[in-house]
C-alpha cells in the first residue's frame, strides 16, 4: 500500500511521541514535529543534514549519540534506554530512547528511532525516591530508639529480678516444709519467672528490627517451620493434621525471621486447639504480584471481645505466656512490607492470611 507523502507527513506530525529515521548513510531522513520539540531544532535543520552533523560533536549528549552507534554497531531491535539529554538552549531533559535497525533482505534500510520525554516524570520519581529514602531513615531512626530504650530497660530489670529470684530460691530452700512463708516465697518467685520471661521477649522483639531477606524458596521456610514444631507436639501430647499446598515460588524473605514467623503461628494453632488433634491447612500461592500465604487451623478460634487485642504486646489468654507471639509475627510480616489478617469463628477455627510484596 502506497500512501501519499503528505498524508504519511500528517501522521508523523499528529503522532504524541518524537519519531526519526536515519538511512544507512546516517542522514535524518524523516523526523516529525515531536522529534523536533524534544531536541530543541526546528524541522528544517535536520533538512539534508546527518545525525553526526548535528549530535556527535556535543560532548555532553555522549550517552545519547551512544544509543544510535549501539544500533549501528549491534544491529539492535527495540534497543531501549533513558538518558539524560542538553538542549541547545541549555535545558537537561530525560529522554526515553527506543531504536531500532530496520533490514531490507541482507541491507540495512536504516534506523528508527522513537524519542519519548519522561522528564517530568523522571522527576517526579525522583521525589519520591527521596520522599521513601527519608521516611525509610525516620523509620529505621525511630525504631533504633525504641530498640535502645527497651533493650537498656530490659537490662535494668534483669539484674535485680535476677538477684531477686537467686536470693528468694534459696530462702525457699531452706525453710522448713510446713512453713507459712513458702507460699509467699513461691509467689516471688513465680513473678520473678514472669519477667524474665518478659524480658526475654523483648530481647527477641528488638532483634526483628534487623532483617536480611534473600531469594528463598516458601516451601524450603515452610518444612523448617513444620519440623521445628515436633518437640512442642510432643510435650503437649498433640497431634498436627497437616495439608499444604504450596507453588513452587520463591521471595525475597529473611529465612530465619520467616521461618520464626510461621513457627510462632503453627504453635498458636497447636496450643489453642480444642482436643488432642488439631489440623492446619496452609496454601501459598501467587496472585496480582503478591505471594499469598494462608494457615487455617481447626482450632477454639478468638472471642469477638479478643480478637482486636491480638496483635497486641503482652496480651494473652494463656494461664502461664508472655503475649507477644502475634506482635512479633506483624512485626516480621511488616519489616518485609507485607500485610497480615487473622480471621476467626469461635468454636471452628482460625484463618491467618499473609500478602507479601512479589518484586
Ligand atoms: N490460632 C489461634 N487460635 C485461637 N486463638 C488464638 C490463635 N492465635 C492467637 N490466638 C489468641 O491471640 C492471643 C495472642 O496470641 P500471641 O501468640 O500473641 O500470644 P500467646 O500465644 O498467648 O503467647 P506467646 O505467643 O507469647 O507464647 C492468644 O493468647 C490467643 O487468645
Ligand atoms: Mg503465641
């Protein structure tokens, strides 16, 4: 089909995006108005004139020239790349720059190349990268903070609870059994034992705040979360009834912090179950760019009354437990940007579901 130049002239024109083609001999054989605009030249000096005639000599456009000789050169197809570009009015321009060599038979017809301006663009994510990079450093500065101040409060209670326990055990001991005072001794020490126990916890959540992901396969984080339960199966004489689908898919997580993650969900299940068999069904699979994780368990579930506390620090429904499972859980999903929700019916079960980021 042969279309009359003026018309094709109109197309070119009408097109939003800058559009040149250089012949074999390099000389700019059609460039429309975009093209022009962009690069800062009326339409009629790129009459008659070659791509090196106008472009080479400017040592401060090397990376854009580079892009023609690279076509040149490789004999490119869709060869894109966006570089930064000076006008001869001085304005710097970020240019998205796709070329490609055009054949005839064994010839080589000539270049086309499409010049698109993402200036703004460029600039707007340039905001945002810095916006993200300054809230990224309030983050990690606000967290550091909160890291120092609990760990320098744990270590302030941890030598008088020490003290306070070693001396109260041997007190303990050496009172006659029938001894009114062994009640109060036992209740000393049970207090003792508890914030240690908090102390500990919150050694362990101040040490979530340094994570390393690295490319690991779900299913591999997953066996060490299941294998890691058997002890606790076998002190609470409970059995886990397990069915797990799994895609073989692969994501940036910290094993060790992720695998810590499901372990402390899969105990949830395992001590909050109703009888001596409790069954987890768990699926991992990939959706809209997001790695899906999914853990129903069959077991009591969480009150109405409960369940806004759950993420809470400290709260538990456990006769003897700390309560930080779950916080620590959120802290985890969150520091790898992912999203966590806990869904529950009394009665029927618990259905945790995961959403992590899929780059
Ligand atoms: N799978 C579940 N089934 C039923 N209740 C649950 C489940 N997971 C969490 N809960 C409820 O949420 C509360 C908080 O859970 P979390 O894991 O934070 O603390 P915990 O298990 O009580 O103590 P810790 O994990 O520190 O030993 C639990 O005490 C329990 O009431
Ligand atoms: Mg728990």
């Amino acid at each position: 089909m042969n279309i009359k130049p003026i018309i094709l002239r109109g197309i070119l024109d009408s097109l939003p995006v800058g559009l040149m083609v250089i012949d074999p001999e390099e000389e700019i054989i059609n460039i429309n108005r975009a093209a022009s605009e962009i690069l800062g030249y009326p339409l009629y000096v790129f009459e008659g004139k070659g791509w090196g005639d106008l472009f080479f000599d400017d040592e401060k456009n090397i990376d854009f020239n580079q892009i023609i000789i690279d076509i040149i050169r490789e004999r490119k197809v869709n060869l894109q790349r966006s570089v930064s570009y000076v006008r001869s009015d001085g304005k710097i321009l970020q240019l998205s720059i796709t070329g490609s060599f055009l054949r005839e038979g064994e010839e080589i017809a000539g270049i086309v190349v499409l010049i698109n301006d993402v200036t703004e663009l460029h600039k707007a994510h340039k905001r945002e990268k810095i916006v993200l990079e300054e809230k990224s450093a309030l983050h990690h500065e606000r967290a550091e903070s909160i890291k120092n101040l609990a760990e320098a409060v744990a270590h302030q209670i941890r030598n008088p609870v020490t003290a306070i326990g070693g001396f109260s055990m041997r007190m303990l001991n050496q009172l006659d059994q029938d001894d009114p005072n062994r009640g109060y001794l036992g209740a000393i020490l049970d207090g003792t034992k508890r914030l240690e126990d908090v102390v500990t916890a919150v050694g362990h959540y101040t040490k979530l705040l340094q994570i390393e992901p690295k490319k690991v396969a779900i299913s591999e984080v997953l066996q060490k979360a299941q294998v890691g339960l058997s002890p606790k199966e076998a002190e609470l004489s409970r059995k886990i009834k397990w069915t797990v689908r799994s895609e073989p898919i692969k994501a940036m997580i910290d094993p060790r912090l992720f695998t810590h993650a499901l372990n402390e969900l899969f105990l949830n299940a395992l001590e909050f179950c109703r009888e001596d068999e409790v069954s987890i069904e768990m699926c991992v699979f990939e959706e809209a760019n997001r790695v899906h994780v999914e853990i129903q368990d069959s077991g009591a579930g969480i009150s109405e009354e409960d369940r806004p506390y759950i993420f809470d620090p400290f709260f538990t429904t456990k006769a003897v437990g700390v309560g930080m499972g779950l916080c620590r859980v959120k802290r985890i999903i969150s520091e790898h940007k992912g999203v966590i929700m806990i869904e529950s019916t009394p009665g029927k079960g618990t259905e945790v579901r995961i959403r992590l980021p899929q780059e």
